[in-house]
C-alpha cells in the first residue's frame, strides 16, 4: 500500500509496511554478508598453535582473525590463558578488557607490528 502525503505544497510518497516486514528484510539483508566457516588444514593448525605459545613466552601481541556467527572479525591482544577444558583462550587487549576466543573460531594469528 502507498500513501501520498501533501506537506506544504510538495508530495511525498510513504510506503507502509508491518514491522513484522521491518524485521524479516532486516534479517535477509544481514543474512546476505554471512559467510560460511571455512576449513583449516593441519599446517595451519599448526602455524597458529606455534605463534600462540611464542607469544605467550614472550609476551608479544597477536592479531587474531575469528570467526564469529557467519561474520570474520579481529582482535588485538595478549593471549593470558589457554584453557584446555573449555578449549578457549582468554586475551587481554590493550585497555586490559578480558576476551575469549574458541579454539575452533580461530583462522588466523599474526604478529602485531
């Protein structure tokens, strides 16, 4: 449905949609930029293993590339704990603000700098 407002003299076409509408087209248009977890083989399992423990010994900041509910992010810290049960890291960024990353969510570490 289509209104036609008349405002001071100009016209202004207003398309009216139910906020359930709102809500699905938000969701597709989101859904759109997901992309899928993409799959590691062992070297690079491998690499990111040895780059984690280097930095832990010496204290080095890492550049972390994650994976997170269809969408790749960043993170810049230090990795504090490796927990083996949870198979998780805790990093602290440079604000000291603590965060957790899955060991299955991790694709990529770098250096920082």
């Amino acid at each position: 449905m289509i209104i036609v407002i008349k405002d001071r003299g100009s016209i202004k076409w207003t398309a009216m949609m139910l906020p359930e509408h709102v809500k699905l087209l938000r969701e597709y248009n989101e859904s759109l930029d997901k992309v899928e977890m993409p799959t590691l083989d062992e070297d690079q399992l491998e690499e990111i293993n040895q780059k984690i423990y280097e930095a832990m010994e010496y204290n080095k900041e890492l550049v972390f590339t994650y994976f997170d509910r269809g969408d790749i992010k960043l993170f810049i810290g230090h990795v504090h704990f490796i927990d083996g049960l949870k198979k998780e890291l805790r990093i602290f960024n440079s604000h000291g603000d603590k965060f957790f990353i899955k060991f299955e969510d991790i694709l990529r570490v770098d250096n920082n700098g």
